[in-house]
C-alpha cells in the first residue's frame, strides 16, 4: 500500500499540496488509503497567549521600580499582619515605628520606612540567628527617619537593603559594625540628618548605585577597609563629611561632586579620594591626606576642576596629569613635579559687602519696605531654603518618583497592566471566533 504522507512542518504550518490556508493550521490529515483521520485542532489563541506570557514577563522586570510595601517584618519572630511590640510598632505594610525600642535584629521583606522617636538600640550578637544584619531588608528599600536616635551595633553588618537605603527628616543614626556598616543594592541617600559609622573590616557606607549627601552631618571610618564606597556617582551638598579609611578614604566609579560643603577624607593606607571619574570641588573646604605617602587626590580617568576655592597647600600646588608612560592615567595635584600627599583646599572668601550710605533704608520712613529687604536678603546671602519632596515638583536627580508609603502603587500598577492586557487578549479571540 502506497503512503503519501504531506510534510508538516514542526511550527504546525502545513506545507503539503493540500494546505488551504499556509498561515495557520486549523487540522492535519494524513493520507494512506485508509480513512481519513483528522487530528485535534490547535487553539487558534495560542499565539496571543504566547505574546501575553512576555508581555508580563517584561511587565515583571519593570515593576520592581515602584514601592511594594513589607510582606513580613522580623522583630524576634515573624509578622505578616498589623502587629506592635515593646518599643515598637508595624501597620502591615511599609510603616514601622520605634519608639524607646531596645531590643535584637530587625528584619523585612519589601519596602520598609521606620519612624525613629526617643532613643532606640538595635543590636546583633553571635546568638541571633537569620540575617547578617543588626537591621536588614530584602526585595526593597529602607528609609529611616523623624527626630529621634538609633544606634546600631552588630558582629556582621549594620544596615542593608537590596534597594535603597535613605536617611532623612532630622534622624541621628549611629552604627557599628564588625564588617559593612551601611550597604544598600542602589542609593545611599542621607539627607538633614545626623549619620556615623564605624567598622572594622568591611567599608563604612558602601553603594552599588550613588552616595548622595545634602544639608547633613556624616562620619564614616573603616579600620582596614574603605570608608565610602560607591558604584556610580557621590554627591555632598551644603553638608559637613568626614571619612578615615584603612584602605582609601573615599573611592568609586563615576564622578565625585562637593558643593558648598566641607570634606575631610584621610586614608591611612591607600589614597585619601580617588574616584574612577571626574572630580569637582565648587565652593567647598577640602582636606585630604594619605598617611601612606599615597595621592592624596586623584581622578583616574577623569578631570579635577575646582572652582570658587583654591589650594592652600601645598604652596603652589597645581592640578596635573599623571602618566603611566606615555598615557594620561588622570589627573592629581602636585607641586614642582612631586606628588601632593597631603592637599589643602578652601573655599574663596566672599568680599565684604560695599554698603551704600545712599542705599540705606530710614527706619522712621519706610520700616515696611526695611522689612522685606531683610526679607530678601536671607535668600539672596546663599542661605539654603529647604523643601520637602512634596513641596518640589521633582526630586531625585529630577525623576519623578513614588513615594515610599503609597504602599500599594506597585501592585497597583501591575494588576492595572495585566488586567488591561486580559481584556485586550479577550477581545481579540472573541472577534477572531466570530470570524
């Protein structure tokens, strides 16, 4: 018996003499004298779901960039719902408060904002089990805020998120830690705040993603490792840093920006500031030194530009390439062809204002008008004016961003996705069975 047999091809498209539609296979009949068979059709959605299933997909990679609230907080046990404890409290999702909290680890699962009030004490020590941190989130950031204390002290780590990790609202954090002091997977954000930190081996504050530093006080030491460290770029403005380093001082990849600020980095074995990028200095006071006879500064692969300040010392110290043969490796300060070890820079003094006696305002003939040009003048001397992020437009590099405490805007934002994708999808099967 004679078999003919039409190729089929392994997509399921039928490309033998008696395709009737070559686009899309409803059936597939095999001829072999006998009776024909017809074999079970495919759905005629099931490209469309094969294009849902990576749209998801893609939707689940962008997701993670809005604010999912904690699924469970650790806090001697675990907690999945609404619960409180001595010092402490948590509403179920994103929000904890510490208030006169002394106690062991803190640990969460998603986004996490803790409220400080009073003096609080978290501590881990070899008997804690679970995390390697005094104060740990997994699957998302960490902000720690209000007016209150917390000191933190831990045989391993002192606070790591996979995200973030912010500091802000007026909050006095103090940490020590036998390896990282504070690590986060992106930011370290430190904002009209108070933050020291010391540890023994591992860097004081460390970043994957930017160091950014405004209007606050920071202290960071490392005995034998780096005392800030970051992945992409540092900012320090209208703030006062003070960094001591076994290893180098501050160190990263991408640029360093010191704004109105004073900076002291020292290293006792390494350099004191050597970022992978440029460096600039603009209106600030700088004090570097490397104990080991290091750079004191160096830019490698990048550019120093200091601006609205000027090198004290070394006298007659300069800005400089350095080569490594032939090949400008960056740049750094010297003087008279050595190296500068130990560098001074300070910040212009602004010359005395010129008063005008014809400009002078008579307090008997316009004491309105005196009023409002004092006014004026507390912006117009430089003073820093400070918003909040809810008074700004726009925060964060000039993205705008989910707060965190809009608890529910990630899983939001994706049951509205899916939702509006499942009804697409619908649509487009039932007009294609009508057809």
């Amino acid at each position: 018996m004679k078999h003919d047999i039409e190729q089929v091809t392994r997509s399921g498209f039928h490309v033998g003499k008696h395709a009737a539609n070559p686009d899309i296979m409803t059936s597939v009949w095999f001829r072999t004298g006998l009776a024909r068979k017809k074999c079970a059709p495919q759905p005629r959605w099931s490209g469309t779901m094969r294009v849902l299933v990576a749209v998801i997909a893609a939707a689940l990679i962008v997701v993670p960039q809005y604010a999912f609230a904690a699924s469970k907080v650790h806090v001697d046990q675990d907690y999945d719902t609404e619960s409180a404890g001595q010092g402490w409290s948590w509403d179920g999702k994103d929000n904890m408060a510490l208030d006169g909290y002394g106690g062991g680890p803190i640990s969460a699962e998603g986004d996490l904002a803790v409220t400080v009030t009073n003096e609080n004490t978290v501590t881990k020590s070899d008997g804690d089990s679970g995390s390697d941190a005094a104060i740990e989130v997994t699957g998302g950031s960490l902000t720690i805020k209000g007016e209150g204390s917390l000191e933190v002290s831990s045989n391993k780590d002192g606070i790591t998120a996979s995200g973030d990790v912010s500091v802000s609202d007026g909050a006095n954090v103090t940490v020590e830690a036998d390896d990282k002091g504070i690590a986060a997977g992106g930011d370290v954000n430190v904002d009209a705040s108070s933050v020291e930190v010391s540890t023994e081996e591992g860097a004081a504050i460390s970043a994957d993603g930017s160091v950014k530093i405004s209007d606050s006080n920071v202290t960071a030491s490392s005995r034998s490792g780096e005392s800030i460290k970051y992945g992409e770029a540092m900012d320090v403005a209208g703030s006062t840093v003070a960094a001591l380093g076994g290893g180098h001082g501050i160190h990263g990849d991408g640029d360093l920006t010191v704004t109105d600020s004073n900076l002291k980095a020292t290293s006792t074995n390494g350099r004191a500031i050597s970022p992978n990028g440029n460096i600039v200095f603009d209106g600030s006071t700088v004090e570097a030194e490397s104990r080991s006879g290091d750079k004191a500064i160096a830019a490698f692969n990048g550019t120093i530009t200091i601006e609205n300040s000027s090198i004290v010392d070394p006298e007659q110290g300069q800005v400089v390439d350095f080569m490594d043969g032939d090949t400008v490796l960056g740049q750094t300060i010297s003087v008279s062809g050595d190296v500068a070890s130990k560098v001074l820079i300070e910040k212009n003094k602004e010359p005395a204002a010129v008063v005008d006696d014809d400009a002078v305002v008579d307090d008997e003939d316009d004491p309105e008008e005196e009023e409002d040009l004092d006014t004026d003048d507390s912006e117009a001397s430089g003073a820093v004016v400070h918003k909040t992020k809810a008074e700004s437009a726009t925060y964060d590099g000039g993205r705008t961003l989910p707060a965190t405490g809009d608890s529910n805007l990630g899983t939001l934002a994706l049951a509205t996705l899916i939702a509006s994708l499942m009804a697409v999808i619908l649509i487009r099967v039932r007009l294609r069975n009508l057809e």
